[in-house]
C-alpha cells in the first residue's frame, strides 16, 4: 500500500516523486498479482491520509511488459531481485 500524507496538489506532486521508488514497486506486484489471477485490470492500494482528492491508480494487466521495462530501473536501485526474476519469467 502507498499512503500519502499531502495535503495539497503541489504537495501531492512533490510526495509523488519523492515516493517513485515505491510507486515502482507496487505497480510491478499489482501487475503480477493481475496476471497471476487473469484479470484486465488492478486497482492498486493507495491511502490519502488528508483525503483532500478522490485518486486510485490502476495498472493494466495487459500492458505488463511495459510495465516491468519502465519500472526495472527502480527494482534495481530497491534491490528487489526476487521481483526482477518474477517479471524475467513473464517478458522472457
């Protein structure tokens, strides 16, 4: 789960940003949890602890290799290996 702690849009530009490394991460788990129960889409778990907006992020199980190739870099520099050989078994 993300949970954000903005109270503001510039604020929430800002957490964004500074939080891309676990942005990264949850969008590559939602992914595999989409592909592994077959389903379009998931609706990754996003917290607004000032609940200023209403915001949900969604990945596309259909778009997963892009998914894994835009977020690989960030796996690395998390040292998430265990996440990097998962999507290896899905792009190949």
């Amino acid at each position: 789960m993300i949970k954000l702690y903005s109270k503001t849009l510039d604020e929430l530009k800002e957490e964004m940003q500074s939080k891309r490394l676990e942005i990264s991460r949850e969008a590559v788990i939602s992914t595999l949890i989409g592909l592994e129960r077959g389903v379009d889409e998931v609706t990754m778990q996003v917290e607004l602890v000032y609940d200023f907006i209403t915001m949900s992020m969604v990945v596309k199980t259909s778009e997963y290799q892009d998914t894994f190739r835009k977020n690989r870099e960030a796996l690395i520099e998390l040292e998430e290996y265990e996440l990097l050989a998962e999507i290896q078994k899905h792009i190949g």
